[in-house]
C-alpha cells in the first residue's frame, strides 16, 4: 500500500511541474511576442 500511495504522490507532484514548466514556457512565449511588437 505504502509504495502506491507514494507513485501517486509522485505523479501528482510530476503533473504540478509539468504544468509550472508549461506555464513558464507560455511567458516566454508571450514576452518575446510583446517584445517583437514593441519594435
């Protein structure tokens, strides 16, 4: 029991990263379009 309540733990940690990394990707994104057009 103890070892699956951890893969689960670890799974939802893993999915919580995959988001943050999304998201900074996505500010980045957005940053260098604002930045593009500012020219």
């Amino acid at each position: 029991m103890g070892e699956n309540h951890s893969d689960l733990e670890l799974s939802k940690l893993s999915l919580y990263l995959y988001h943050v990394f999304l998201n900074y990707l996505l500010g980045l994104g957005l940053m260098n379009i604002y930045k593009t057009n500012k020219k």
